[in-house]
C-alpha cells in the first residue's frame, strides 16, 4: 500500500496565514451581514470599556475632589449602564454569529463529504480514512470556533489597543510612551512564536488523523483482533500513537506557556514603571489624581487584548492548519469525464480491450504495468472467465471497465464506445460490478440490494435478485425481512450472506454488461449449486466479465481467458484451454489454491 501524502513525520510547507485564511471567504460570503454586523457590534463592545477610565477621571477630579455624593452615586450609574451595555453588545455578537458559523461548518462538511465521492480510487488507496475523517470533524470544528472567537477578537483587540494606546498618550505623553516600550519586543516574540507554534499544530493534527485510523481499524477488525488475541499489540500501537500526541500537545502547551509568560510581564513591568512614575508627579502636583487613575484603568483595560494576542495566536495557527488540511483533500483532483461528441448508439459488440496497459500512479520508477498490452473480446451476451495467479492483474483488469481505475493506454470499448469518453454515471448504468470483498452499508438489506438498480426499482426486482443470489431463505428468517437493518460493514451477516446480497445488488438493475470478481467463493458447494445455476439464467440476458478461480465458476462461461504477467496468455474453452495449457491446468487442478 503505497503511503499517504500526509503523515505526522512529514509536514508539508507552510504558506502565508492570511492567503490560506482567505480561501474561507467563499463559505463565509453568504453569511457576511450577520458576520461583520457581529464584529462592529463585539468593537462598540470593547469601545465601551475605554469609556469607563474617563468616566472614572471625572468622578475623581469631579464629584471626589468636591466631596459630592450625588455626584458620585450618579458616577456610579453611569459606570453600571455601561457594563450593562457592554455585557449586553457582547451576548448579541454571540448570538448573531452562532447560527451562521454552524451553517458554514455543516456546508464545508457536505462539500468535503461530496469530493471525496468524486475522488478517484486513487486517491482514496493512498490515504488513511483516519486522516480523511479528522479532517471532516476536528479540523472543521476548529475552523468553526475559529470564525466565531480568534478572528473577530483579533480584529477587535487590535482596534480596542489602538484606540486605547491614543487615549493613553492623549492623557499623558510621557506616560504613555512608557507603557508602549514593550510593544516592539512583543511583536518580535508573537512573530517567532506564530512560526514555532504552526509546526507543532500541524503535526499534533496529523497525529490525531493517524490516531483516529488506529481507532478505526481496531474496530472494525475487532473479530480479528479477538480471534489472534491482539489485543495487547493494538493497545500497544495505540498507546504508542497518544503517547505523542500526548507529547506533541505538551509541546504546544509549553509554547503558549511561554508566550504568554513573556505578553503578560512585559506589559505589566510597564504599568508598574508608569504607576511609579504617574505617582511621583501627583505627589509633585505635576498630574491630577483623576488623570492618574484614568491612565492606570485604561492601561489596565487594555491588559486582556495584550495578553490574549499568545492565546488567539494559537487559535489562529490551528486553524490554518485545519484549513490547509481541508484543502488538501479539496484541492486533490477529481474524476472527470472527457468531453465527446453524444454517442450514436452501435451495433452490439460486447466488450473489448485494445492494447490497454496499467501501471499504478505511485509505482516505482521502472517497475513493470500491472497490465501490459491486453488485447480481449467479449462478445456480445457472452460471458468469458478470467483466470490467472495471484498477482496476475484479474481484479485490475476488471476494475479498468467501470473506470474505477484509468487505463494507462490502450481503449476499453463497450458495444464500440470508448469508456474513456463516456460520462461516469452513464457508464456505471451500463455496467454493473460484484466483488470479492462484499461491502454493505449500515442500512436495510434491501436498501443494499437496490442501490445498483434505479430509484424506480421496488420490492418485485427486490425479490427478482434476492432470488438469483439464493439469498431470499436467509433474508426470510431475519427479524424484519428485506427491512432489517445489516449493521456496519455487514458484519452481523456471515461471510456468504454478504456475498450473496453483493451479488443481488449487482444483478438487480438488468445491466447490459457484468463486471464480477469472484462471487461465489464464500459460498458452501451447496448453495454455489444453486447460485449458479439462476445465475446462469441472469448471463443469458447479459455480456459478462467473471474472475474465476474454481472450475465451477469456470463453467458458467463460454470461454475462459488466462491472464498471465499482466497479459493475456491464452483464450478457448475450458476444454481446449486444458488440454493446450499447462499453467491453466495447473490453476484448475487446485494445485494453485497455496499460490491464492
């Protein structure tokens, strides 16, 4: 299995914050009203709070100095109205943007559910569902919280540290000046600390993807697992994988300790310098007691935007890196369909192979194709077996026809048509595929069965395909019938039962051409008899491609091709294939079962 591009050992090149940032916008777009309305709203907020130093200058020089209590009971009220309107803007900034952002979230997540659709299978065997799914949760969630806090407080502490920077120096150059001296290390230290903390966020996210594929597997393997006994080495490998998580975190930890170490005593020696010295000139007379205590309150007003910049930081780095993670997986090219002519519908031809060779994307350089210049002809309603060793190409071949795979050269044709050239969804109409490895959804097993028949199909094609598969006893005793529900994966039906609705699915549609590798080998002799011979009624109806490794499946076709190194070796009945070759004799006497 080749590795996937993204793993915790290697982090791609960061780019700049603000360009990848701004591949949100057009999420946000839709939402902006409510979004900007929210961020003037959090800034008046904020403002508000400025407010109070002055009204605070007033009471003292005012009201305190002339020994005034109505003065300074109505001092008082104007610094309660204004904590009520503070606390009062701040409750309707969250409520305008909660409803919003969650539509933002819930719509990245339908689009990155939808590409993944139409990404390639390609792409989908080069990576871990573990990171595909920590990117459609965490990471999402991350952006989310993101847009609704760090982005809006970053914008507002910014104006709220401007606005109160000229407030302090309009009430006292000298003053002010002093508690701006931090301002210039505390910029180097938040632009070293923003380059250090995007590493480590990348990596912690990765390794959460990794740890979540180890979760994933675990239980879906879990028969597995408690049939070897391995549980112990599953906890040990999971174990290992939080252990550096847990490490990583640390890291990340430490560094915002740091950061905000350092942001919170900077500032703070500077007050205690400015308290100092603002002290000695009112002891001097040079400065009135209510400019002092404004100066102080206003610095003091400022100290959570000062020393929430480490903090948001953090949150904002987390969030381009959630966001290059998403775009990672959005930006990964999708399956497309060439543009042609619209087809003219031809005489039947079945299906062919022209000169059509593979290699996989991610192959070593000089390594040879999977396929290497297959040339094959199904003709139409014929079904030809496709036998071979292990490692021979068989599944390969047979995926190249629904296009799961893109031939490397060569034409795949259907009744004369290249697949290249055909829509997707035309294509998948015309041919329908059963595998080894039966794969059923958490859903009822009809819900299974009529996902490759159109959405006209009801019960009587249900029941048609049930049949065929043999598989209507077994559907028949289960609590609800065709409605009861197979669980994840299927795994609460046996390997056969699997089989069987697989098969049922792909036969229930009528298609024009069947792709099938390997159907029956779950199924008991028994009940292959008996698949096998409605199945041979079904093939009638049908041009079909069937993967074979049993004689019995074998003689449900008309010819046999062997498939040998990536090439087709030899074509005839099975008859005349096992007097005129060796290696199929060979694969037909079971001597190869050790080599499957």
């Amino acid at each position: 299995m080749p590795e996937k591009p993204v793993t915790s050992e290697s982090v791609p090149v960061r780019r700049s914050a603000v360009r990848v940032l701004l591949r949100l916008w057009p999420y946000v777009r839709p939402v902006r009203g409510r979004f900007f309305t929210a961020a003037f709203v959090a800034v008046v907020a904020s403002c508000l709070a400025l407010v109070i130093p002055l009204v605070l200058k007033w009471l003292v020089d005012g009201p305190v100095a002339d020994r005034d209590p109505g003065g300074v009971w109505l001092g008082a009220l104007y610094l309660l109205l204004l904590g009520i309107a503070e606390a009062g803007l701040f409750g309707l900034r969250r409520w305008l943007v909660a409803r919003p952002l969650s539509s933002v979230e819930a719509r990245m997540r339908e689009n990155l559910y939808g590409r993944l659709q139409r990404l390639p299978i390609a792409f989908h065997d080069r990576w871990a569902s573990g990171q595909l799914l920590s990117r459609g949760t965490t990471d999402l969630m991350i952006v989310r919280m993101f847009l609704a806090f760090p982005l809006t407080f970053l914008v507002v502490n910014a104006v709220t540290i401007l606005a109160g920077c000229a407030l302090l120096l309009a009430q006292d150059r000298s003053l002010g000046l002093v508690l701006l001296t931090p301002v210039v290390p505390v910029v180097v230290l938040c632009s070293y600390f923003e380059r250090r903390y995007g590493v480590v966020a990348r990596r912690a996210q990765d390794q959460v993807g990794d740890l979540t594929t180890v979760v994933e597997e675990s239980v879906l393997g879990i028969r597995i697992v408690k049939g070897f006994g391995r549980h112990r080495s599953q906890a040990d490998a999971f174990r290992r994988l939080a252990v550096l998580l847990r490490s990583t975190e640390l890291s990340k930890a430490r560094l915002l300790a740091t950061i905000w170490a350092l942001i919170t005593v900077l500032p703070e020696l500077a007050i205690g310098a400015a308290l100092v010295l603002g002290s000695v000139r009112v002891a001097d007379g040079g400065l009135s007691a209510g400019t002092l205590v404004a100066f102080l309150s206003t610095a003091l007003a400022l100290r959570w935007p000062v020393e929430s910049i480490g903090f948001l930081l953090a949150m904002s780095q987390e969030a381009v890196t959630a966001t290059e993670r998403y775009f990672e997986v959005m930006d990964a090219e999708e399956e497309r369909d060439a543009v042609a002519p619209a087809a003219v519908p031809g005489a039947p031809d079945g299906l062919r192979f022209e000169g059509v060779s593979f290699r996989y994307p991610d192959a070593p350089d000089g390594a040879p194709p999977v396929l290497d210049s297959v040339d094959l002809h199904v003709r139409p309603g014929e079904t030809l077996a496709l036998v071979g060793a292990t490692g021979s190409g068989k599944t390969t071949l047979t995926a190249l026809v629904p296009r799961l795979h893109e031939a490397s050269a060569g034409r795949i044709l259907l009744d004369g048509e290249d697949v290249a050239l055909m829509e997707r969804e035309r294509l998948r109409t015309l041919v329908s595929v059963a595998f080894e490895e039966p794969t059923l959804f958490s859903a009822s097993v009809g819900e299974n069965v009529l996902m490759g028949a159109d959405a006209s199909a009801g019960t009587p094609e249900l029941d048609r395909a049930l049949g065929i598969a043999q598989a209507d006893g077994f559907v028949g005793r289960l609590p609800e019938g065709a409605g009861t529900r197979v669980g994840e994966q299927g795994l609460s039906l046996s390997g056969g039962q699997r089989q069987r609705l697989a098969l049922a699915r792909a036969v229930v549609g009528r298609p024009r051409f069947l792709v099938l590798d390997d159907p029956l080998s779950a199924l008991d002799v028994h009940t292959e008899a008996r698949v096998e011979a409605a199945l041979r009624e079904v093939l009638k109806e049908t041009t079909a491609l069937v993967v074979a490794h049993r004689p019995s499946t074998v003689m449900l076709a008309d010819r046999v091709a062997l498939l040998s190194g990536g090439r087709i070796a030899a074509v005839g009945t099975h008859q005349e294939l096992l007097r005129s070759s060796a290696e199929y004799a060979w694969l037909m006497s079971g001597e190869g079962d050790e080599e499957r």
